[in-house]
C-alpha cells in the first residue's frame, strides 16, 4: 500500500509543480583529509543498505544514486566509479565493525584493495522513506571508507523534503524525484566533488 501511494504521488507529480527543500549535512571529515588526491582516483560504490521497513526502495534508489553520481562525478574521467552490481559479494560486516580479530580485517581489506584497485569504498544506506507533516522525506546516510588506513574518511546525510503544487492543499512529491534530490545532496557533500563545479549541477 505505502508502495503504491508513492507511486501515485510520482504520476502526480509529473503534470505539477515540486517544490523541493535539500536538507543534506555533512557529519564528519578527518582532519587531514586533502580533496585533490581523492578526487583523481576511483570509488568502489558497496549496495545500498535499509532497514527493513524501506526494503521495498532500496534498489530505485541505488539506481538513482549511483545514476547522479555518474552524472555528476563520473563524466570526463573525474571519478572511476565501480558500481554495487560488482560488490554485492564484499562481506557488509567488514564495515560493520564486526570483526574483532585485527590481522583478519586487515588481511580482508588488502585484499578488498587488490582486489578492486584503490582504497576507497562508499557505503550507503537508504536510512528514512516516509511522509512528514504532508511531504515526502527521503534521508540517505554514507561513508566514505579507507580501507587501506581502516578508517571512516567522511559521513554525510543526503536528506530532502518534497510537495507537490497542484491548487490546494499540496500533497507530497513522488519518491523517485525526492530520492534523486536526497542523492544529489548527499553527493555535493562528498569531498571527492570538486567545490568549482558546484554552481553547474542542479
């Protein structure tokens, strides 16, 4: 049922206005973390994550995510991204925290790097779907992960809130326009984006 109304909300939303509000925030960045030799490489994209009441959407949105992300940071050689559909085998308690023996994450994650050629991993989890005070929310929560140090480099939320204005009263934005709006913000936050091109991308 909750599958179908957002359906109907995205038909609706496709003959209206959509107001849309980005919510994104940046959570943490290490200290020493440099932009520059980040963005010169390539991300391995691990699949989206959701607890279980947003089950039903995980997959749209992984497609949508990694769809912005291509747009926005995979064009003209900015950012190697390797999709989820070529991760989907990597453990998710390695980056779960799981693993109490040290030389065995260590031991998997050298292998996780050789493996795929570069260090950094981006886990994502689709963490909220649902209608707030009459709009459709979507949070999407990431990090980016060194697996060659063992650490979190950066989180970061991509949240937005959408309406749609037919007369009155507004009703809530479909989940695929909102999702994108959730993704893209979560992207702009990522400190493999460049901040020159940020004016470019709507």
């Amino acid at each position: 049922m909750k599958r179908f109304i957002f359906t109907l909300l995205f038909v609706s939303s496709m003959t209206a206005c959509t107001g849309v509000n980005d919510l994104s925030r940046e959570d943490y960045r290490r200290g020493i973390l440099l932009i520059e030799p980040v963005a010169a490489t390539k991300i391995v994209v691990l699949p989206m994550r959701a607890p279980r009441a947003n089950r039903d959407y995980v997959r749209a949105a992984e497609t949508i995510l990694i769809r912005s992300l291509t747009e926005m940071r995979g064009q003209n050689g900015q950012l190697q991204i390797v999709p989820p559909d070529e991760s989907r085998d990597v453990p998710e308690a390695l980056f779960g925290g799981a693993t109490a023996d040290r030389a065995v994450f260590e031991s998997d994650m050298e292998a996780l790097m050789a493996r795929f050629g570069t260090p950094f991993f981006l886990q994502t989890e689709l963490a909220q779907v649902e209608m707030v005070e009459g709009a459709t929310q979507v949070r999407i929560h990431g990090r980016l992960w060194d697996v060659e140090a063992g650490d979190i480099l950066w989180e970061a939320s991509g949240e937005s809130r959408g309406y749609v204005f037919l007369f009155f009263p507004t009703v809530p934005a479909g989940f695929e326009r909102i999702a994108e709006a959730a993704s893209r913000g979560l992207i702009r936050k990522m400190p493999t984006f460049r901040a020159e091109d940020s004016d470019r991308i709507p």
